[in-house]
C-alpha cells in the first residue's frame, strides 16, 4: 500500500476510465443506430401500403446498401448522442469543479464549523483534525448528512487542498469513537490513494452516460399530467420516453460496472489502510459489523447513485455490479477469526442497548485513548517507516497529533478556528524570532491588512509569545477550512501579505520562506481544485540539480552555526540523502538567490512521476535521519517541503 505506488494505479485508472467512457459512448450511439434503422424498417412497409413486414425486410435494412442510403441520418443521430453525453459529462465535471465541498452539499451535507458544541460532532471534528495533523494536510471541510440515519460517509475533492470528510448522522449516533477512528481513516486512505479525483471524473462519467434515462424518465413523467387531455402527441411523447429511457439504462448498467470494477478492489485496500492508521481492527470492523447488524442500514435516502462509488457502503440497493464488496467479505479480510453468526448476536445486543449508545460512546473514547497511548509502535527514527507511512500515520503519530493540539493554548486555537482571526494566526505564524525584522514583517502587514489586523497579531504575540516550530504547520492546518471561508478579495490580500512578509530581508530563515510558499500555494488550489496536478511524468535524473538544492538547504537547515563541526556534519547528511538517491554528489550547493532557485526546483521536483516522488522523499528523510535524532526544525522543515510538492508526510514525532 506504498503511497507513491497507489498513486501511479490511480492515474493509469483514470486513463482506464477515459477509456471505457469512451467505449460505452460508442455502444449506447450503436443501439440508437440500431433502433433508428428498426424503426426504418416498419415505416417503409407501411408507407407502401403493405399488409405486413417480411422478416427479409427486417435483414435487408441492415444490408451494407441499406446503411450507405441512410448514413447521412444516422451520423447525424450519432453526432446527437455523442454531444449530448460528452456535454453532460463535461457540465457535470465543471459543476464541481469547486471541489468536495459542492459534492457534500449537493446531497445535503450541513459544514461542521470548528467552535461545534454539539457532542457528537465535536468528536467528529476531533477524529478528522487529529488524522489531518497526524498525516501531514491541511484539515478538510467535514459534513454531516443531518437527514440520513443509515450509517455511511464519503471523502470528495481533486486533492487535499479542497478535500471534504462527510458522514452521516447515523453514523455519529451509532458508532463509538474507535469505529468513528475507523470509518475517518477509511475515508483519508482514498484521499491519499488518489481515490477522490477518480471519483470525481467518474460522476461526471456516470452522468453522462445516465443522461439519456434521465431525459426519458422527464418525458414519462411531464406524460402524467396529459393522460387526461385529449393530446394526439401523447403515444409519441410515451414512446421517445420509453426509448430513451430503455436506451438510458443500457448506460446504466455499464455505468454501474464501470463503478464496480473501479471501487470495490480500491475499498479492500482503503480497509486495510484504515486498520494501519488506527491499529485497531475492531474500529473499522465493528463499524462494518453495525451495518450488517442493522440489516445493511448504509442505503441513504437521498439519490446516491452517482455517489455510489464513493460511500463507505453500499449506498443503494444494486442486484447487479455492486460498487461494494460484500460486508462479510470485508469484515473476514479485517478480522481473520470473524464468524458469521456475531452479526446476529450483535445484532440482539444492539437491540438492547440502543437507549445507551451516547453513553457508551464516550466510555469507548477514553478507553481507546488509554489504549492509544499505551502502544508503542517503535521505528520512528527510520526511513522506511517514514515513507511506509506516507498516507496512513500510525495510532502512536495520531496521538502525538492529539496532544500537540491539546498543548496549545485555548485562545490561539480558537483564534485559528474563527474566520475573521483565521488570517492574523496564519500570518502570525511566518513571525521572524529578530526583533527587528519582525517589526519590518508587521509594518508590511499594516500596509496591505490594516492596523486592525497588525493588532490583532501583536495581540497573539503578547498572549502566546513567539509561535513555537512545531506548531506552526499544524496550526496552518487546523486555519485553513476558515481561511476557506474567507471571499475572495480577502485572501488575495493575505496572499499579498504572506508574500512581503517571506521576501522582507534576503536573510529571512528559510523554512518561514518554505511555510509561506506552502501557505500560498494550498490557498490557491482551494480556489480553482480542479486545475491542480498532483504529479507529472518526469524523471528523477532530470531533475538531480534541483535535488542537490533541496537536500543542501535541508542539510544545512539541521545545523544551528556554522562552525566547522557543523559544516561537517551537514556534508556527511548531505553526502547521506543523495547517495539514497542513487546520486554520488560531494559538495553541497549554495546559491545566493536561493530563494528563485528554490521556487523552480519546486515546481520542477512537482512535476516528477510518482515513483520518482519516492525517490525525493527518501533522500530528504536520510538527510534529516542521518545523526538518528528527530530534530523539530528539520523535520517540519521536511514535511512543508514535501508538502510542496504534493506528499503529505505525516507528523513525524511519536507519542512515546
């Protein structure tokens, strides 16, 4: 379940899907064709008077002469359908180009803001942010189906940068907080695995292809307002409504084996992905049991059958294609002693103890914080466990997640979570620990936010003092769904800001430099998802200039002065981290505009193939692991770079 490895098989997936789009489009023009040249067939017959319709007439239409005489009618029919699918597939594409946030509230969803004191979604904030932290992304919009009692959630978006956890209401009041665990990092595994963005296409796939049994169920159904009209035109109109739906559910029935060989292979993995997240079968496991018990309660009640593909479960009924394996099938690959008969037993148990399901909701969520806490996962200070981790942190980094956040103080968190503080905590965060550079950052802040704004900072600094490293990116994180929330014109003005603030003195450290590109570049994505690309194709060997950049500030970054045992020290890690790479390079490299240089070795490292992403990570990790000491700077220093380039490493300090 290598992050970089599952993020290559989403894109030859999406190829895949192009490719089957395009072969459906063909199949449902063929059987328009088809009927248009059965319905030449009768008419001719009866326009020459003839008392019946031989069956040689029937053959002879499709004759390779008959097809010559009406090509120019059926290429126009074709070209009809064609565009009537490609346009409706397209429009539904663009309808969504704001991201996972326009899937959620299509169906609903109500935004769970950060300041909730209801219970139920307090705790489901918490699970999300803890998961966001512990990964390495920015906290994703979250919803809740207020009006859905089954339980089932989903993850929607292009990429992190506009990504949204929704989950239903049922599965607040159902689950306890380790099946909640479960079923979040379910959902974070295909937002990782490059899930969200093939699921994306595939609405726009699935409508398109649906859109002519959608056509035709409109024209049966403005039929039933005219039954008792004397309308000439009523058998006709009955008629292109049952062709066209006929027509309509050709498409979708491959629709929906298009959903089902996409999701139900990617739903196995993002349930093992889920147990290595949390460590903890029974979270995930019990989650899928209470379906089951409650006799397969995941059916929404909304239409989900273009979001069908995306739920936790199964979100309708479906007698062919299921876009979900079936639960006892996921439940035995989760839990290998599993037997058939604890659903039943579950199931009277549940009976029993609906009256006390909050109750005992929150006696789960101390113990499996007790539980959490006392694992020790081990191997913290290895490269492969960072990368192995990539995309699904450990329970030890999600508790460390936890108490990070619960280690800030209240007011800075509260202040990271309103909207009208959210800006002045981000830029707060880029503060220089100079004196007198900092003055120059908040002049700069006065200029383009105002004074109120350059308050509203030192106002941070007097209550909180100087941000400390380790809480600067996740308070990022946890900002973000307000500074979402901001207009537009708004985060133009912080763009500008985060912008002065990182280039006021050349001698600017560099991973508030790093921090502030980071910032602009998630805040840009969040405004136009659908144009981010999270990889490309390029190879490592064209880019080994750009990586001896990166690895030599990352290098350099982990020693405090520039003695001569410093220098060393930062050779010999340099030295490490491309020789991971397969690069034998002496010397670091330096540059005195490294702030440019640094800039385009960026988006030249973004544009490498997943693969070769691997490559990069692992020569920053070794470089940072070199002296085997987890030194904060360095390691925050590492993830925004990553973050940089689109691989959310996850919080690399352990709870232990």
């Amino acid at each position: 379940m290598n992050f970089f490895h599952q993020q290559d098989k989403a894109r030859k997936q999406s190829r895949w899907l192009l490719f089957a789009f395009v072969a459906v489009t063909l199949l449902i023009v063929l059987v328009v064709d088809l009927i248009i040249l059965l319905i030449i067939s009768v008419q001719m017959p009866l326009l020459t008077d003839a008392l019946k319709i031989e069956p040689a007439g029937l053959i002879n239409v499709l004759s390779v002469e008959s097809l010559r005489q009406h090509i120019g009618l059926l290429s126009i029919s074709s070209a009809i359908i064609v565009s009537i699918i490609v346009i409706a597939s397209l429009g539904k594409i663009t309808s969504l180009r704001s991201g996972g946030a326009k899937v959620a509230t299509n169906l609903g969803g109500t935004l769970v803001s950060a300041d909730t004191r209801d219970p139920l979604k307090r705790r489901l904030y918490n699970v999300v942010e803890e998961i966001s932290i512990a990964s390495g992304t920015p906290v994703p919009d979250v919803f809740v189906l207020e009006n859905e009692r089954a339980i089932n959630a989903f993850a929607a978006g292009y990429g992190t940068a506009d990504a949204a956890v929704a989950v239903t209401q049922g599965t607040l009041e159902k689950l306890n907080r380790a099946e909640l665990q479960g079923v979040i990092a379910h959902e974070f595994s295909h937002i990782f695995n490059g899930d969200m963005r093939i699921n994306i296409r595939l609405m726009g796939v699935i409508f398109g292809i649906m859109v002519l049994a959608i056509i035709g169920r409109k024209f049966l159904h403005a039929n039933r307002y005219r039954r008792s009209s004397k309308d000439n035109n009523m058998g006709a109109i009955i008629a292109i409504g049952l062709t066209l739906a006929a027509i309509g559910y050709i498409g979708l029935f491959f629709a929906r084996w298009i959903k089902s060989a996409l999701s139900r292979q990617r739903e196995y993995l993002a349930d093992a992905s889920a147990v290595q997240f949390t460590r903890d079968p029974n979270g995930i496991g019990g989650a899928l049991k209470k379906i089951a018990a409650y006799n397969h309660q995941s059916y929404l009640q909304v239409d989900s059958e273009e979001v069908s593909h995306m739920l936790f479960a199964s979100g309708l009924k479906s007698f062919f294609f299921a876009t979900h394996p079936p639960l006892k099938q996921r439940i035995s690959r989760i839990e290998k002693d599993f037997k058939a008969n604890e659903i039943e037993v579950l199931a009277k148990r549940l009976k029993r103890q609906e009256k006390r399901e909050h109750w005992q909701a929150q006696q789960a969520e101390q113990e499996q914080a007790k539980n959490n806490t006392a694992k020790n996962q081990g191997g913290i200070l290895e490269v492969d466990t960072i990368l192995n981790d990539i995309g699904q942190p450990n329970t030890s980094r999600i508790v460390a997640a936890a108490l990070l956040t619960s280690s800030m103080s209240n007011s800075l968190k509260q202040a990271a979570h309103s909207t009208e503080w959210a800006p002045e905590v981000l830029l707060y965060c880029l503060l220089d620990s100079d004196d007198e550079l900092r003055e120059k950052q908040l002049l700069s802040v006065i200029q383009e936010m105002g004074d109120i704004s350059e308050g509203k900072i030192r106002h941070l600094i007097s209550a909180n003092g100087l941000v400390k490293v380790e809480e600067r990116l996740p308070l990022f994180e946890i900002a973000f769904p307000s500074l979402k929330r901001r207009p537009q014109e708004d985060t133009e003005r912080i763009l500008i800001s985060v912008d002065r603030m990182a280039l006021t003195d050349n001698k600017i450290d560099s991973f508030e430099y790093l921090l502030s590109r980071l910032i602009k570049q998630t805040l840009f994505e969040a405004h136009i998802p659908n144009r981010t690309r999270l990889h490309g194709s390029k190879k490592i060997k064209d880019c080994i200039d750009e990586l001896t950049l990166i690895v030599s500030i990352l290098a350099s970054h982990g020693q405090n002065s520039t003695s001569p045992q410093a220098l060393q020290y930062a050779q010999r890690a340099f030295k490490a981290g491309m020789s991971s790479a397969g690069i034998e390079h002496k010397n670091l490299t330096f540059t005195d505009k490294w702030q440019t240089k640094v800039d385009e070795a960026l988006i030249k490292l973004d544009r490498l193939a997943f693969n070769d992403k691997a490559v990069v990570v692992r020569a920053m990790a070794t470089t940072v692991l070199d002296d085997k000491k987890l030194v904060t700077e360095e390691q925050e220093m590492m993830r925004v770079i990553c973050g940089l380039i689109h691989v959310p490493v996850p919080y690399l300090q352990s709870a232990n």
